[in-house]
C-alpha cells in the first residue's frame, strides 16, 4: 500500500508531502538522525558498562601512537571481545522515497556499527534469513589483515562456501589496523542490495580534535534488485550491459524526484536528508566511507576546509583540501573545523562523477546544523569551486598522501605483470577479465580449505583465477588496465605498497617516495593506465584481488592470490568454516542456485 507521503505525492501537492518517518525509510537505524550519537576516544572494557570520558584513564593500546608503532608487527592484545549478532533479512524501506526490497541488518539499513579499540577481538555471530527468494550470504570484514584468523575473511570459495539460509556462522578476529571501514555481503553483488555497514576502530590519534561524528556513509543507489541488475548486465543484449544509479544517498538517505516513477512503485519526494550537527569552534573529525555499487564519490562542505589525516586504515601526515575523492570502498578521516555561523545550516555534498560512472542523479546532500540553527530549515549554502572533472577517475595525488608511520618496502622477490580488459566472450557475453580469464567460482568448495588439506591442483581450474605466489617474501604487481573505465582495486589481507600510478604504461623505474610510498588496501586504477603496487607475503592465506565495482567483480574482474600454501597446510582450521561446505553441499542437492555470475 502506498505511504501517506506517496499518496500526497501522487495528487501533485508536492510542496506540503508528509515527510516519511525513519522506519520508513531506513527501518531501525538512526544514520542520518540527530539523535546518532558521537564517539569517544576509545571504549571502556564491556564489563564496566559505560565509555571512558575523553581524556580519563589510559588508551587500551598503551604507549603505542601513530608515529612510534608499526601497526603490521606491533599491534595491542587487550583480551577484550567485543560480541555482536546480526540478523540478515529482507524488509521494505524508501531510503530515497522509493519503496523497494532492501537486505536489512537486524532490521536497519544501513547497518548497525560494529565498534572496537585496536586490539580488541570482534565477534560476529552472522544468522542468514534472507528469503523470498532464499540466498547463501557471507561476510567480509573490509580492510582487516585477518593474521592467524584467515579463514574468517568472509569470501565464498576464497575461504568459505556460503552460509545456508537458515543456517548462522559466527566470526571472530582480531580488530588488528585502526580506523574506519565497514562489512559487506561478498555474495555476488548482494551489498548492492543494503547488505552493509561502517566498521570503527578507535586507536591512535595523528591530529587532534575535539568531535568524534562517527562514520559518513556515502553509496551510491539502484531502484532495480540487485541481482535483476545482475542478470540484465550478464545478458547477451548490449543495450542491458550499462546500468545507471538512481539516486546518490548519505547515511542511507536521501530525496527523489518520484515524477520519474512510472512503474506504480509507491514513492514520496520527501524522504529527507542525513543531519549532522556541527559546535561553533569546535574541530570534528567525520570519518568517510564510500560503500557504493560503482560511484567515485567527491566528497565537500560548503564554506568549509576538510583536513585530511587517515586514507583506509593507515593514518597520514595532514593536507588540507576544499573536496576528497573516494572510489568504491576508500575511507578517508577528514577534521573539520566548524568555522561557520553558529546559527548556520550548511549542505554537506557527496557527488558522483558523471564521466566515470552512470549516474542519473549524482547529488547526494545531507544537512549539517550549527548549534542555533533551525534543524527543521533545509540549507541555503552555495557549493565550493570543484574544478573539472579530467576524466582520469583518480583520488588524491601519491606524492600528498605521505603516511605518518614511514616504512620502506623490501626488494620484492616475484614481479607479476596483469592485465585487465573487456570483452565479449564466446556466447556473446559481456565479461571482465584478468590475463584473458573471468571469474567464475565454485560455492561447493573453497581454496583454502583445499590448501588446508595438500590439494594444489585448483590453478588448473581456468575460471577459478588463483594466482599462486608460493613462497616469495614479496610480491609487486603492475595491473595494467587495458581498457576506458577506470576501477578501485581492492586487495584481501594486507594494506599494499602503491608505488607508481598513471596512465599508459609503467616505465619500469618510477616509484613515489620509493622510502615511505603511500599504503592502503583500496586503490584507484585509472582508463587505459596502471598502478604498481607491493606487500609482504607475512600473512599466509587465500587472498581476493579485484574490482570493487560490483558488477564489474560479478562479470569476472577476480582473482584469489594464494600466499605460502605450505604454511595454509599446517595450519588448524576450525571445524565451524568446514561445516559452511559440509552445510552448502547438503543444500545445493535439493535446491538450485542461479549463479549467473562470478559469485564474489
């Protein structure tokens, strides 16, 4: 049935629409609320049931800061859990106004905060009940180098088969990097359908503030399902093969012009928009986090500078800028001083870029209000001077991004050149490959647990893109992009080396800051160039590569790095992640799962 506000919308009176509640919009979750609270320094121990006042007692991490400590060698063991259960569902919601299925987390989208000091063991209990129709589902935990906890990385067919519906898994690793990131489904595409939420993890600080406002999601937005969207981009009819976002949200929300809707789908032009609250003076620290399907977000406040300190998990020496940019899952920590009016309301913006992506509408806009401000009058702020669009889809120059911890990589031991492409394959399929392979996984088994048992003749599988490293104690990648679209590559179990980056071709010499090169685990691969990037093989495992565009990765841009084999044999692996096969085999024998796609 339609909502009141579609109602109003629907006889014209648009002006005067009811404006949706929350639960209609996001269902249980307060993002986008002004009753969302803001964030400590850190987190008491759970068994005293309340947060450290700023400033009181010690960190949990000890003397360790942003410039003394090594985060990869040296992180704290504080022998805290921190325990959460999450219910995996569908409900209907408007985010925007428009009314559809969306995969909730404990009934919120976006979904509820996992929060943790460095150090700290998290603790996921995932409970799969998305039916109608039923899916398999697994978690991944963005960022986290998973060390000793590998198989808890969250990818079918990496280091998991899917969880059955019905059925629940529980996770548990080690909050090991600090910072912001976020959980996502790494079903197929399924996070497009709201399967997400931000992740923070307090540690040390490498620029004061005074305001912890907690994590700013921004995502782009699709009205189709996502796996509707899925099958028309694995279709054999080229006018299917571009699919274009409806609508640019921040924390989950956002308005739409419903005079597009031609379908009868209830929607109101009157969702609203995300408020932040801004204290006049005040420093306030927002920690960015790009969650969409496929748009490279840039992100400003109007009338504002943004500090940048922390790009991923790996804090860096601060920059000022008047906009950031963020392709598909980048975290930025930007500090913001509230420098305004302190009866002022200012827009923050979030757009996508129109020559990287497909965007109908790229605006996101959330209101932030300063102390006086009337929270219950939309902004009147004009927009900051962005310059154009190059259509070279980067994010922030190497040689500004210095991280605040130097380290100077090793003389890699394996070079590995790739490249990336679009074609059509045989049967007139649209698909992405790596070295002329896509993907294409199994959900019945999973690479590591082959490993696990001495089984290494998966790289013969063609679709299954595993790239074997063996032993090398370091490997450099040069990823070539053979084609026009740009794509953020993101890598499982390490934050990388980005040692070189640009268009054409690599010279085979040029590395920025060659002692202190930037590190993170996203980076951006621009049309038709390269990125150079390096990691320690210290973490033995089955390590995702691929596009984080996610209909890009659903047509075949992945592979699965396997690091030290020999060592995944000697490790125990818990009885919990083998039954998720034991579970899926048992399943698939009586119920048919449409894997269109690659399946990751």
């Amino acid at each position: 049935m339609p909502t009141l506000g579609a109602l109003i919308t629907f006889f014209g009176v648009v002006g005067h629409a009811v404006a949706l509640s929350q639960w209609e919009t996001n269902r249980k979750s307060t993002w986008g609320t002004l009753d969302n609270p803001t964030y400590p320094k850190w987190l008491s121990d759970p068994s005293i049931h309340q947060l450290q006042p700023r400033g009181s007692s010690s960190p949990p991490w000890g003397a360790r800061t942003a410039a003394n400590t090594n985060p990869y060698t040296s992180p704290p063991v504080t022998g805290v859990t921190r325990k959460y259960n999450f219910t995996l569902s569908r409900g209907l919601a408007s985010p925007d106004g428009y009314q559809k299925h969306v995969i909730l987390v404990n009934d919120q989208f976006p979904g509820p905060l996992i929060e943790a000091n460095w150090g700290d063991t998290i603790q996921v209990t995932v409970n799969n009940n998305i039916t109608g129709p039923d899916e398999g589902t697994a978690l991944h935990w963005h960022g986290f180098l998973q060390k000793g906890t590998q198989w808890f990385d969250g990818v079918p067919s990496a280091q998991q088969c899917p969880i059955v519906p019905g059925q629940s898994l529980t996770y548990s690793f080690q909050a090991d990097l600090y910072g912001t990131s976020w959980y996502h489904s790494h079903f197929s595409a399924q996070y497009a359908g709201g399967l997400l939420g931000p992740i923070l993890v307090h540690g040390p600080t490498n620029e004061d503030y005074d305001i912890d406002l907690g994590p700013v999601i921004l995502a782009d937005w699709f009205h189709k399902e996502y796996f509707d969207i899925v099958k028309l981009v694995a279709s054999t009819d080229s006018s299917n093969w571009l699919q274009y976002s409806d609508n640019n949200l921040i924390q989950g929300k956002g308005n739409f012009d419903c005079s597009l809707v031609t379908d009868g789908t209830p929607c109101s032009n009157n969702a609203g928009y995300a408020k932040f609250r801004f204290q006049k003076g005040k420093k306030h620290l927002l920690r960015l986090i790009n969650t969409s399907a496929a748009g490279l977000e840039r992100f400003s406040i109007d009338g504002h500078t943004l500090t940048v300190v922390a790009n991923d998990f790996v804090p860096v020496q601060p920059y000022n800028a008047t906009y950031v940019t963020l392709g598909v899952g980048q975290r930025l920590h930007v500090i913001v001083e509230a420098t305004g009016a302190s009866d002022g309301a200012y827009w923050m913006r979030s757009n996508i870029s129109e020559i990287c992506n497909l965007p109908l509408q790229p605006h996101g806009l959330a209101a932030i209000y300063y102390d006086d401000a009337d929270t219950n009058a939309l902004p009147t702020s004009a927009a900051n001077f962005y310059p154009g669009d190059d259509g070279t889809c980067t994010t922030d120059p190497l040689d500004v991004t210095v991280p605040y911890y130097a380290i100077e990589p090793s003389v890699p031991s394996l070079t590995q050149f790739i490249t990336v492409n679009e074609t059509v394959n045989a049967t007139g399929h649209l698909v992405w490959t790596v070295d002329g392979s896509a993907a294409h996984v199994d959900y019945n088994k999973a690479i590591y647990l082959l490993a696990n048992e001495g089984n290494l003749t998966y790289p013969l599988e063609p679709n299954w893109n595993v790239y074997d490293v063996y032993d090398n104690s370091s490997v450099r990648l040069v990823i070539q992009n053979a084609h026009d679209f740009s794509h953020p590559i993101h890598i499982h179990g390490h934050n990388i080396y980005i040692l070189a980056e640009g268009e054409g071709t690599w010279d085979n010499k040029t590395i920025v800051r060659p002692n202190n090169p930037q590190r993170r685990d996203t980076q951006q691969l621009r049309a038709n160039g390269y990125i150079v990037i390096q990691y320690e093989t210290d973490n033995p495992g089955v390590w995702p590569l691929h596009c984080h565009i996610a209909w890009h990765v659903s047509m075949g841009f992945y592979i699965a790095l396997i690091e030290r084999p020999d060592d995944i044999q000697q490790s125990p692996v818990p009885k919990a992640i083998k039954n998720t096969c034991t579970a899926w085999n048992k399943y698939t024998k009586s119920n048919f799962v449409d894997q269109i796609d690659s399946g990751v």
